[in-house]
C-alpha cells in the first residue's frame, strides 16, 4: 500500500512538472523576490525626503511650493498599499506607477532648488544626502529593470502550452510591468529651470531617475 502511495506520488510530482506547474512556481517566485526588491529602494528613498525638506527649507523656506509638492507626493506614496496583490491587479498597479512618477518629479525640483543657494549647496549634511538620493534612483532603476524581466519570464510561462492549462486551472495569471513609455522616461532627463519650474514641452511629473545623477 504504501508503495502504490509513493508511485502514485510520484506520477503526480511528474505530471505537475511536465505540464509547467514546477516552473510557474519558479517565475512567480523571482517575480515576488524582485518586486520586493523595488519596494525596498523606493521605500529608501520616501525614509530620506523628510531629512531633505528640512535642511532645504532652512536654507530656502520661502520655496514654499517646491517643499509642499515633495511633501505631498510622498504622502501619496505612503497612502498606496503595495502588497504583493498590488503586482496583480493592472489599475492599481498603475496608481501606483503614477504617484511614484510624480514623486520623483517633485524630488527632482526639490533638488534643482539648490543651485540658486549656494549656502545650501556647500551644507554637508544636504550634499550627503543629495549623494544617497542619487544613488537610490539608480538603485531603483536596477531594480525595476530586473522586475520587469522576470514578469516578462513569468508572463510567457502562464501563456505557453501546456503551461497556460496548468495555470488556468491553479488560478495564475499574467502580471502588471512597469509600461515601456514609463521606462523610457526614465533613461531622459528633465529639461528643469532652476527657478523650479519645468521648461515649456518638458513634462513636470515624468520620473527623473536618472536627472538626480546627473549634476544636481
């Protein structure tokens, strides 16, 4: 008896494998492991924007509306839920895109304020963690380079066959990415006046990832 138990075991350990079953949970894994990974580095860079705000307003606190708009945005930041269900459900997922797309405008004006004072600009504490910032965006745009390759793995392996019968039938369905437009945003910086406003044509909330790196 308990060897019919065994083989009858193992059959089903390889019918489930043969039919993708072993490998959906391999993709979905790496897809979990690497949004965790952008959760991590964006949820790094809302912990150092209070510390920036304050040794900018007190160098520049009339610049009332640069300070209120980076405050606000990682407020809505902080008001979305990004659990592990956010990855699975496109609109939310794109909420969630659009506020971090406009907190990284917000961050990136935040940081041009400072070539108009050069107090500011010499104060350590702001170029340490001016420095940190930048190393964050590009941490971030690591790491989502890495989330949207492996949706891009799990999502092929939920639509092949046999793989798309074995998903149908556990429940699992292809994932929510960052959107190639998004991306693009990313690798073209800003076209941002020092007087805190965006140039005309410029958009003022496109994510400004690598504009951080790139001498502010």
């Amino acid at each position: 008896m308990r060897l019919k138990l065994l083989a009858l075991l193992a059959l089903a350990a390889s019918l489930l494998s043969g039919c993708g079953y072993n490998q959906i949970q391999t993709t979905d894994e790496q897809v979990n492991a690497a949004w965790s990974e952008v959760l991590n580095q964006y949820k790094r860079r809302a912990d150092l924007i209070p510390n920036l705000v304050q040794i900018v307003q007190g160098y520049a606190a009339h610049e009332k509306e640069v300070l209120t708009r980076v405050t606000e945005a990682r407020s809505n930041v902080a008001g979305i839920k990004a659990t592990p269900e956010l990855i699975n459900d496109p609109a939310a997922f794109a909420r969630f895109q659009a506020a971090q797309a406009q907190l990284s405008g917000a961050l990136s004006r935040l940081l041009a304020v400072a070539e108009n004072y050069p107090n500011l600009k010499a104060d350590a504490n702001f170029r340490d963690l001016q420095a940190q910032v930048e190393g964050t965006e590009n941490r971030i745009a690591v790491a989502r380079n890495r989330y949207i390759k492996a949706v891009q793995e799990y999502n092929v392996t939920v639509r092949v066959f046999p793989n798309n019968l074995t998903a149908m039938l556990f429940g699992y369905k292809t994932k929510a990415n960052f959107t190639v437009e998004d991306e693009k945003a990313l690798s073209t910086p800003p076209a941002i006046k020092f007087d805190g406003g965006a140039k005309p044509g410029a958009a003022a909330d496109k994510p400004a990832g690598s504009a951080l790196s790139a001498g502010y």
